[in-house]
C-alpha cells in the first residue's frame, strides 16, 4: 500500500535511453516507463506514469525500485512474479498489474535496443479482442506463472474478462501449454534413467493422463471417460457421454488411449473396455 | 478520523428508531406467527402494522404487500413468476441499465424460449421511448423498467412507460429500490403492476424486501411450501425484520419532503463544488430528472478505484463504476450503456447522499477532493500538458 500512497520515481526523463508504453484509456489501465542508463551501463535512472488502480499504481512504483542499477540485460530477466513478490504479493485479480509492469519494461528495453521510438505493435494473433491482448502473451504468461484455468489467465492479463467469446480460444492455448508441460517433465523424466514405476505412481501417472491428455480430446466430441481399474498392465476404462455406444468406440480405445497412455505412462500397457 | 458516508445507494445506516423496533421481537416476542399459542398471536399484530406502514408509504393496499428477504428476491419473484404464469409466448423487455438483479432474470428468460428486448438509452441516461413502443408492438411482454437507476440516479419517466406497456395489454414491474424513500410514489397514479423495493436503502436492514403485486395480476409464486404471504411466498416471516422495515417506512414518508429538498441541497452544493475546483470533471446522466441524493461524476485521465483508495484515506467513502471496482473487468454498464467514453467511465464515481448527511461533511468533501484528484492526474500519462 505504501506504494500506491507514496509512489517512487513518477514522471518523466528527458532524453531517456529506452520508453514503453503499455495499455490505453479503453483498457482501464496504462503504463508509461522511462529509464536511462548511466556510465557504468546500468540503469541510473527510471520514472513512470501510470493510470489505473491502486495495484496498478504500485506495481509500477515497485518494478521502477527493482530495476534501478540493474544493467540491461538482468532487467530483462525481471517476470511479473518478482514484482507481485517485492510488493508482498497482490490479489490474484490483480496480478494483470503486475504484468502490465513487466510488459511496460519489455517494451522499453526493446525500444532501447532497437532505437525504433514508435509505440511496439501487437505480435501474433489477438485472441482477446476487449482487451487486445495476443495469443503469444497468453502463452507467455500462462508458462512463467504457471496457469492452468481459464479464470487465471483473465486474473493475470484480462484476456476473456469483457465479453468472454474468446474463452474458448485460451483453453485451446492452456491445453497447448499443458502438453508442453507434460512433454518436458516426461523429457526430464527420461533423463533421470527410467525407472520402473511403483503400482500407486503408474495409476497416478494414468489418471493424470487421462485428464490432461485423453479427456480434453473426447469432450470435444462430446464423451468421457471413467477409469475403472488397473490390473499389472491392463487399464480397464468405461466410455461414457456420446462416447458410450458409439461405433467407433473401438478405435478410440486402441488410438487413443492406449496410444496416449504408452507414450506417457508405460509402452506395455494394454486397455480394455469395462461394459457394465 | 472521522467517516463520512457518500455511499447511500450501496446501503444505508439503520436509522436508531428501526433498530429500538426490532429489539423486543429478538428478545422477548419471538415466536412464529402461523402458531396458534399465544407466542404466535403476539406477532400476527406487529406484522399487520408492519404491512400497512409499507403499503402506506406507496399508496397501496396492504394486501398487496409482499415481504421477501431482499430486492433481488423481489426482482426475480417478480419477473420469473410472472413468466411462468403467462407462458412462453410473453415477450420480455428491459433497459440496458438495469441492475443485475432484473437483467440475470430477463436474460435468464431470454435464453429459454421467450425474445427478449434490451431497451437502449441516450447520452442523458434517458430511456430510448420509440425503441420501447416498437418492441411493445412485437406482441405481449412482460416488461421491468427500474423506477431510477443506481448508479446515475437518472429518473425514468414512470407513469409514461408503464401506460404504454398497458396500453399494449402488457405487464409491468418496475424495480424501485432506489427510488423509495427517496421520491414520492404513489401506485393508484402509476398503473405499475409488480414493484420492488428493498429494506437496506431505507434505513431498514439487509435482509428484507418487499414486491409490492397490484390485485389481480397472475403471478406463480417464486418460494413454494408455505402457507405464508397468503400463499404467495412461503418460509416463516422474518418478524423482527418486518417489523423493522415497517417503522423505516414510516420514517420514510415523513421525511421524503427533506429527501427532496434539504438532501437535494446538499447534493447540489456538492456538484457545484467538485465541477468548481476539479477542472476535466463532468456529471454523468441527466441532471434535472435524477433522485434528489445522487452525484455521479468523472474525473478525466485517472481510475476510479485509486480515487476511492484515496478518499478512503482521509475518511470519504463512495463508489466507483470503474473496471478495478466492479468486480469484473469491465467498466459500468450503466455509463456504457450512455455513451460515456472510456476515459471518463473508469474515472467516475458516485456519490449517494441521505438523510443523515449533513452541510460539514459534503463541505469537508469539497475541500479534500481536489487535491487527491491533481495528485493522480500527476501520475497519469495521459493528462494534456
């Protein structure tokens, strides 16, 4: 709070060696950050101007305390996480602050590197259209906090909080984000030399497939699936929703979730179907 | 430090009085009405008189009184009970600055088979009338236009809309939570078949509300298992509540003539003063019909939520329909809905006077406003040098 009542460093340099700005009026909430680098090469000097709300205001405040003396380079590596920490965290609704914060410093040490003074055009494609916020910030976000709901990422950067259409496109970027996720741990997995798995990790390691990996794909077809029991290296499974009686269940089965579950669980596992 | 309270239409203090007549029905008479022994029979009195002192401050009969547990209930009995008695082929039609408790339920019908107009209003807050007699001609309707809205405090024009919408052999409900206690009000003139009002906005407590049903108009009731409310409104009665209410009203109709003037006053003094030092500043909504307590102002390149941080400080509490205080991220739907732009959407906030303000509070608002609002607009970036 002491940095919203008594904010650090507002205004403005002249002449600074790098400017971001970030947001609009229409966003509810904008930054302009300045800074300018002394002899030594390190940030010797660094003012902002924010419009917005309390976070927002401290946020800004806070981010220009971290960076000052920092070199270029180490300011980059600052994430929205340091800044909500170095102000004692903030509400989850208001974590967008702190990553206005940390886009409004991006911004302006590209324009530092760059020299190009204009404002940074959106890159990729705009997933939220309220807020104009795009798929590749999205998928920035979501990585370096962590995200896995839809209510989160609106939390983190307002994307899906106007008119909510565009919500369907950022669960299709966490599922994206989640399988990456998978992949890495299973990478670092097999580096650590496969191991042969207890009976709890396997049934745990199988349900957790099962969620992220194998029951996203028949909810979009509308069906579902329960499992019901795991014998040495058979996994039993009932199909439910529109998955249950359907002709092709068969295939499903054998393509993919028995595919799905040796590729992430075990290579010797078979599934059967549980007909009750 | 002391606290002044700007936020009326938020809720509003328990007046003393309503408090000293709730006591004796926590404490000593606290039986349920619908027993026969005594402890029953000692609080069907209380409530008869309860349901006059409301029935009086509207101009209604008693038994047309329906006491509920807040305005949203109120709003939803209203609406949805009056959509299952018509059926389907009803048509429902509502404004685009309604409170959520009237847009949820008109919306809700409107996602299951009945159409469902959204009337517009113009850059004052003003209703779009031509836009309403063409959605009356779309055939039957249920219609719910609020009486005043609660955020601006923009008075619609009443008696017109509800004699168009009779005049189309409609029903009509009118949510007026903000404009009872405030404006006079008077059922035999306005031909409004369902009203709402809630306790909380009149010196009663949380927890109670009244919808006032004309006799004569089909409703299915809302709470089904009771006999209670002569059926149509089941759960045992919320007797010291009721009670509580019944004095806020009473208390209501005798000071409604200071509502209108004294309150009036101070709410103008309060105007003049913020649009005097606060240069960038305008007042949202139409100025001439608006409740007599309500200032809805904004403040050009800084957010409401700061403003209100800030005020909070130095002991003013108001609102905000700024984005950052809703809740949600989006901005009010009230000054959207007018065309107010962005920029002075999430700068805005709103100030509610009542009864019990007094001439030093809005003079100690006028004198430490100014200075909070140059020292965001410092910050800003987007403030014109």
């Amino acid at each position: 709070m002491d940095h919203f009542r008594n904010p650090r460093n507002v205004g403005v340099i002249e002449n600074p060696d790098g400017v971001g700005e970030v947001g609009s009026l229409a966003c509810g909430d904008a930054l302009r950050l300045m800074f300018k680098l002394g002899p030594d090469g390190r940030i010797a000097d660094v003012k902002f101007q924010t419009f917005g709300c309390a976070s927002a205001i401290a946020s800004s405040s806070a981010l220009t305390e971290m960076i000052k003396g920092m070199t270029v380079e180490e300011a980059g590596k600052v994430t929205n996480q340091d800044i909500a920490e170095f102000l004692g965290g903030l509400p989850e609704q208001k974590m967008h602050c702190s990553v206005m914060g940390r886009e409004a410093l991006d911004a302006a040490i590209d324009n530092y590197r760059s020299g190009k003074t204009e404002k940074k055009i959106l890159a990729g494609k705009v997933v939220c259209n309220c807020f104009g916020v795009t798929e590749e910030e999205i998928t920035r976000v979501v990585r370096e906090n962590g995200l896995s709901t839809v209510e989160q990422v609106t939390n983190y950067t307002k994307a899906g909080g106007g008119c909510g259409k565009c919500k369907p496109d950022i669960e299709k970027i966490l599922e994206k984000a989640r399988a990456e996720r998978l992949e890495a741990e299973r990478k670092a997995g097999a580096k650590t030399a496969p191991r042969k798995l207890t009976v709890i990790e396997k049934i745990r390691l199988i349900e957790q497939t099962i969620e992220r990996e194998i029951r996203p794909l028949l909810k979009r077809d509308g069906g579902d699936i329960e499992l019901i029991d795991v014998e040495g290296n058979r996994v039993k499974v009932a199909l439910r929703g529109m998955c249950a009686g359907c002709q092709v269940a068969q295939f499903t089965l054998k393509d993919v979730v028995e595919v799905k579950l040796r590729e992430f669980v075990s290579s010797d596992l078979t599934v059967e179907e549980v007909r009750e | 430090m002391k606290t002044i309270y700007l936020d009326n239409n938020a809720t509003s203090a328990v007046a003393p009085e309503v408090i000293e007549a709730m006591m004796p029905f926590f404490r000593d008479q606290w039986g349920n009405p619908s027993s026969m022994h005594v402890f029953g029979g000692q609080v069907k009195k209380p409530i008869d008189k309860a349901r006059e002192q409301v029935a009086a401050l509207i101009h209604a009969d008693p038994s047309e009184i329906i006491f509920t547990s807040c305005g949203t209930e109120s709003d939803n009995a209203a609406i949805r009970g009056a959509a299952e008695a018509l059926g389907p082929r009803y048509n429902v039609i509502t404004t685009r600055v309604e409170h959520p408790a009237v847009l949820g339920p008109c919306r809700y019908l409107g996602e299951r088979g009945h159409r469902l107009h959204e009337i517009g209003v113009d850059a004052a807050g003003q209703l779009d009338m031509v836009q309403l007699g063409e959605a009356l001609r779309d055939g039957p309707a249920i219609s719910s236009v609020m009486w005043a809205n609660n955020e601006t405090g923009v008075i619609f024009p009443i008696a017109e809309i509800a004699a168009m919408v009779k005049a189309a052999d409609g029903v009509m409900h009118t949510d007026a939570v903000q404009a009872v206690g405030k404006l006079p009000i008077d059922v035999r003139k306005i031909p409004v078949d369902m009203l709402s009002l809630s306790g909380h906005k009149l010196h009663a407590p949380k927890g109670i509300g009244v919808l006032y049903v004309r006799k004569g108009t089909r409703l299915q009731p809302f709470m089904l298992g009771g006999h209670q409310e002569d059926n149509r409104r089941a759960g045992t009665e919320n007797v010291p509540y009721i009670v509580g209410l019944g004095r806020a009203a009473e208390l209501a109709l005798e000071s409604i003539t200071k509502e209108m003037t004294t309150v009036a006053a101070l709410r103008d003094r309060l105007e003049a003063g913020l649009l005097a030092t606060c240069p960038d500043s305008r007042v949202n909504g139409d100025r001439v019909n608006r409740l007599p307590n309500t200032l809805n102002i904004s403040f050009e390149y800084i957010e409401g939520e700061s403003i209100l941080y800030m005020m909070s400080d130095v002991g003013i509490a108001a609102s905000s329909g700024s984005a950052c205080t809703s809740g949600s991220l989006e901005p009010s739907h009230v000054l959207r809905a007018m065309g107010v732009p962005f920029t002075a959407v999430h700068g805005s906030v709103r100030f509610s006077l009542s009864r019990y303000t007094t001439q030093e509070e809005i003079d100690y608002t006028c004198n430490h406003l100014p200075p909070i609002i140059s020292r965001l607009r410092a910050i800003s970036p987007f403030v014109k040098k």
